[in-house]
C-alpha cells in the first residue's frame, strides 16, 4: 500500500485512516497472542498436575 494511501479515510471519516486501521488491527492481533499464551500456558500447568 502506498504511504499517500495509508493517509486517506478508511471507508467512513469516523474510522480515520488506513494507517489508524492497521494499527489498531496489529495491536488487536497481539492482545489475542497474549490471551493464547496464557491459555496455553495455563493448560500445560494443568496437564502436569
């Protein structure tokens, strides 16, 4: 995507940019990692015990 894109509105003004929408997309994507290491985590204490 070209930068002069990632600075035009995404689909509606109230959602800001593509550049706002990736990054909140990224972010998003990590908090759900954390959320399955942790389950992970958890279930492989709970197979030892």
């Amino acid at each position: 995507m070209l930068d002069k894109k990632l600075e035009e509105i995404f689909t509606d003004k109230k959602y800001g940019t593509y550049q706002r929408n990736l990054d909140a997309m990224i972010e998003h994507s990590n908090y759900h990692l954390g959320q399955i290491s942790l389950i992970k985590k958890m279930l492989l204490e709970a197979a030892k015990n």
